[in-house]
C-alpha cells in the first residue's frame, strides 16, 4: 500500500470518527480534540473531563517528538536483528530459526542446512511467522500441525504459500501459561510494558502496563486494532482490572468504550487475576533497558509461560490508545518531567 493510499484512508477513518463524536458533542468539542494533537477515536478512549487535555500524551506528540528519546531505532524496528541483540544480551525471547527466501527457511546458525517450511514444522510442531518490520499483529502466522494437516491461524482453509513468505522471520511459537490460555485460548495473549528512563540519573522505569487478549474477532492476534481486548495491569502488583472493548477494533467505528470483568467470549474472570511472575518480569524489564542504552522509550510485548516468560519484541515506537486508556501517562511525574526537559510536551502544559 502506497504513503497516499495509507494517508487516504487515514483520512476517511478520521473523518468517519469524528462524525460520530459529533452525536454526543459539538464540531466545536471536535475541533478542541484536533486543536491539543489528539486524533477523533481518542476523544471516547480518553477521560478528557476528569484528566484534561495535559493529562494525556498527544497522538501528535507521539508521533512527532518523542522518537527523540530513541536512538537507531531501527535496531529494535527490524524483528531479526531485535531477536538477535536480546539474545547476546541474555533477554529470555523466542528462538529465531530463520529467514524466509525463495520458498525456503534460510537458517541463522552454520550447523543447520537450508530447509522447507513443511520440514521445519514437522520438528517444532509450531511455528510463529512474521514480518520483520511488521506491526499491529499485521502479516503475522500462527502455523502447526494438526492431525496431519497444517493450520495456519487456527484454519486448514487458509494455505500456506512458501513462495509468497520472502523476508519473513520463522520463530518459535510460545505455549502461554494456563492463567492466560483459561481467559482466551486461540491467542497468544501478551503484555504491553512500558518503560522509560529517569531524567538525570538514566535509570529505567515501567511507567504502565496493559494486558492484550485474543477474542473471536481478532483471530490468532491479540491486538486491540485487529479486535482483542485490553486490561490494566496494576505495575506495583500485576493484578488485572477490567477488561475494555475498544471502538474500530472489536466494537465498531463510533461506539463507546465497553467495560466488563469478565471475557465476553469465554466467560472467564479477568479483573482480579494476577500475572505470575509479574516482580520477576519488571526486573528483567530494567535489566534489559540498563543493556541497551541508546533507547529511552519502548513497548515490550512479554508472553507469561509455564516456567517463566518471553520477551517477544520491543516497540520503539508504540502505540499507547491501550495504555492512556487505562492512565494518562503525563499524570506520572517521571515522564512528565522527562517529556519537559526533552521538549515533547510543554512546561507550561498542565
């Protein structure tokens, strides 16, 4: 899809939400929301009565300034070379097996030979392929067998085209932990964790965190754009509060946020439940950041396993709807005086 293409339709979704906005407030009220940087959907995902506009990290700010806290993002922005630097740095994420070309996996250690998709699934059951420089759960594969057939995305109707799959990054698929397999079990169900640095002493901070599921919608991906649902996760505790349905993704364009405790697809009880492990993966949280010194702001995607947890990709330039739906990140006087003394977010800004 070309910049205009993408720009066009943008532009259609934006006019569309703010269109129905205007059932409930004015085009005044809509202009306000333009006029502070932020975009039509985030006037429903947003508190802006309670917080105001100062409390909330602008879309426009986002996406304009606070790259400046990153440096070579693209070493995070491309998924082979983010899997290759967390591995040498000792983070626990998914092993790579290969790159796809031609129709084959194209191995990353100098043991293994050039081998078939098919081949590689036989040994591994699962498999998980995925863009390099893909985003919002776009492009990506859940695929394994299943009473000899192969399934890709929970389907033996869709087929799975080698040839068509060049450049595409083959990992290991990740069994999630029963606590989050219970709540929605065709999903890998993950972790938003963000994290910051300190102004002045550089130390690494989660400042939020938001945890995705699956739903009937959204398919083998848990992303809020593609229909999965997202909770807060208290950062002190790792206990979940309630689950929110958000408008252009599982609800349609226009709705209301929609809250509940439990899963609407499952039934299972969200809010409440603990994430295990959650002290051990804010550490490695840290741990990480202290590592890789030239980034100040990223997403961590953590899947919760059995006996222990992955950190699947970093995002070093995420999007936030889910977590400022949950907490207006500049309420937090560590990022807002970070974001101050960068130049982000205004000092008068309150």
């Amino acid at each position: 899809m070309s910049e205009g293409v993408r720009l066009a339709k943008r532009l259609r979704v934006e006019v569309q939400e703010a269109r129905a906005n205007t059932r409930t407030s004015s085009w005044w009220d809509q202009v306000d929301v333009w006029r502070h940087g932020f975009v039509a959907r985030q006037a429903r995902l947003f508190d802006f009565e309670q917080f105001g506009f100062s409390g909330y990290l602008s879309e426009y700010a986002r996406k304009r300034r606070v790259h400046r806290l990153n440096r070579n993002a693209g070493v995070l922005g491309d998924k082979l070379v983010a899997g290759l630097v967390l591995e040498a740095i000792g983070t626990p994420t998914p092993a790579i097996f290969g790159v796809m070309e031609a129709g084959q996996v194209v191995p990353l250690d100098r043991a293994s030979e050039r081998t078939d998709l098919e081949s590689l699934l036989r040994r591994h059951d699962r498999l998980v392929v995925k863009p390099r420089d893909g985003s919002h759960g776009h492009g990506v594969l859940m695929v394994e067998r299943r009473d000899g057939a192969t399934v890709v995305n929970g389907s033996t109707a869709t087929p799975l085209r080698p040839e068509r799959l060049d450049r595409m990054l083959v990992s290991e698929f990740v069994e999630q932990h029963e606590y989050a397999r219970s709540i929605y079990p065709h999903a890998t169900n993950t972790i938003r964790v963000m994290s910051l640095r300190e102004h002045g002493s550089g130390r690494p901070f989660v400042v939020a965190a938001h945890h995705r599921f699956g739903t009937r919608s959204s398919g083998a991906v848990d992303n809020t754009g593609a229909g999965g649902l997202t909770a807060d996760v208290d950062v002190a505790t790792g206990a979940l509060g309630r689950l929110a349905a958000l408008p252009g993704g599982y609800l349609p364009v226009g709705a209301r946020v929609r809250w509940s405790d439990d899963h609407p697809d499952t039934g299972a009880r969200v809010t409440g439940t603990v994430v295990p492990r959650w002290p051990e993966i804010i550490a490695e949280i840290k741990r990480t950041m202290s590592r890789l010194p030239d980034f100040g702001w990223v997403g961590w995607d953590v899947a919760v396993t059995a006996d222990g947890f992955k950190i699947i990709e970093g995002n070093p330039g995420p999007d936030i709807h889910g977590l400022q739906l949950h907490q207006p990140l500049l309420r937090d006087t560590r990022v807002r005086t970070l974001f101050e003394a960068r130049g982000i977010v205004s000092a008068g800004r309150r």
